[in-house]
C-alpha cells in the first residue's frame, strides 16, 4: 500500500522549472531513494512534502491525506520526519539536548493537554527522557550524550540530526543525503542504521543521496530525476541497467562508486 503519493508535481522559480510533473509512490516500510545530478530536484520535492515550498501544480498525499492542505505544523504531527542537506542541529548544545528538542512541539501540546495535572507532564517529560536515552543507545551515541555537537567529528553530528527526527517515532522518514561527507567507515555505520530503522522500527525511507554504492544496495525502488523531470523508476538492478539514466548519469554513477 502506498504510504506517500506525488502526482503533478511541478514548481517553477522565477522562470527555472525546478519539478515538471513529477509522480512518485512509496511503499508502507520501504526505502524509496531519489538520485539525480546536482540541481535535478531533489531537495524541492523534500520541501514540497515538508510545506516549505508549495507546488505550483500537482497533490501529495500521506496515508490518504492531503499534505498540501496541511500546515508545516501539521507536518510532524502526521508522522513525516526529516534530516536536512547541511545539517540542522543546534551546535552549542549538547547532544542529549539537541535529541530532547526534537520532541518540544510533541511535548508542548502534551504537556497544555495535561492542563493543570503537573504530575502527568513530569511523567510525559520522563517519558520524552526515556525515549532520547533509547535512541542514543540505538545510535551508539553514548559517549557523546553529555557533548557539545560542534565539537564532534562531522559523521557523528550527521547521526546525531538522524537521532533528532527518530525521537519523535517518525512512520516517515525523509534523508536529504545521509552520507554526504562521510568516509567509507560512517558511510557503512550510516547505512546500517537506516536499514535497521527500516526493518526494528518498521518506518518508511524516503532517501536522497548521492553514493551510488549505498543506493543500490540498500535501496528498494529508486527513482531518477534530471533537470526537474522523472526520467526513470524502479529497482535497483532496473534503475542499474536503464540507458535513459546511464546516459543522463552515468558519469557520476560510475566516479562515485570507484571512490566507494
Ligand atoms: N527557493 C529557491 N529559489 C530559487 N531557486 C531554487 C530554490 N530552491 C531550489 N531552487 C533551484 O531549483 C533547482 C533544484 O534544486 P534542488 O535543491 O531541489 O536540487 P537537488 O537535486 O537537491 O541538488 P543537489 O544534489 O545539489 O542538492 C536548482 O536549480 C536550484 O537552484
Ligand atoms: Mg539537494
């Protein structure tokens, strides 16, 4: 059953076609990678789905309901979660902190919903507590709870903004290149997590990334763009082996996997 549906997508800026008409469909629990040269449209369809932006033309839907229709509010309450391309950390604070924003606006309206009941926010900040402390294990994050992320090596504060949309137990997750960055050991590190949030936390991917390696291995559908426009769709091996995308991306396919 598709969890996130795009038709029509199409977005112009100021006389750049950045989406023409894209579709996509992504699968309950699946990984669905997006690639594409620098440009294609990646990030904008991250942001169409996250309301930053708003498609000139086209509808998503997320278990049936209309996104477009949401507020960006609205957005993390339904369950979508996202990581961006530069990473969005809060860079003084520590990692357990930054962890424990991730679920402020969750907290806020649980804690105006327990009204006056003091007791029940105290348990519900406890449980926010509880649940920062799961992921950091999950992450093997321990040793940096107590550290300021600035001061961290470059692969661990990309796992730690992972760790920031895991908290509030995303069913979506959008990464906006993962690895991007990151030596061959993190990039392996990084891959196994999110193949372990797919299969123990049961949440659906939605992928960009550039490292060709990591996205035919791990990927289940793939979806190609090249100057805003779909041009292919499918398995990896189909994805692989299309002379349409061979012949858009090629190049890069073929310099990113020697380097990995
Ligand atoms: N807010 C904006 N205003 C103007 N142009 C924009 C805006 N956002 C994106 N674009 C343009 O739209 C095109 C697609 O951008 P996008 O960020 O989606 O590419 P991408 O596929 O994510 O590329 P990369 O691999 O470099 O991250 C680019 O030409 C970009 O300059
Ligand atoms: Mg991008």
């Amino acid at each position: 059953m598709a969890i996130l549906e795009g038709k029509g997508l199409s977005i112009n800026f100021g006389g750049l076609q950045a989406l023409s008409d894209v579709d996509f469909s992504v699968e309950e629990g699946e990984i669905y990678a997006i690639i594409g040269p620098n440009g294609a449209g990646k990030t904008t369809i991250f942001n169409c789905i996250s309301r930053i932006y708003r498609p000139d033309t086209g509808y998503i839907e997320f278990h049936g309901q209309e996104l477009l229709k949401k507020r960006i509010s609205d957005i993390s309450k339904l369950g979508i979660a996202r990581t961006f391309q530069n990473i969005a950390l809060f860079k003084h604070m520590t990692v357990l902190e930054n962890l424990l924003l991730g679920c402020h606006s969750k907290l806020r309206a649980d804690v105006l919903s327990a009204g006056i009941f003091y007791g029940r926010a105290v348990k519900e900040e406890l449980r926010i507590r509880e649940r920062a402390e799961e992921i950091i294990d999950f992450l093997e994050i321990e040793h940096t709870r107590k550290s300021v992320v600035s001061l961290l090596p470059y692969g661990i504060q990309k796992r730690v903004e992972l760790g920031r949309a895991l908290v509030s137990k995303p069913k979506m997750l959008l990464l906006d290149e993962p690895m991007a960055g990151m030596n061959v050991e993190e990039t392996e590190d990084m891959a196994r997590f999110i193949l372990d949030i797919q299969e123990e936390m049961g949440t659906t991917i939605l992928m960009i990334e550039h490292d060709m390696g990591v996205v035919m291995d791990i990927s289940d559908q793939v979806c190609v763009l090249d100057f805003g426009k779909k041009i292919s769709e499918g398995k990896p091996k189909k994805i692989r082996e299309d002379p349409v995308v061979i012949k858009a991306y090629l190049g890069e396919m073929t310099e990113d996997e020697g380097n990995g």
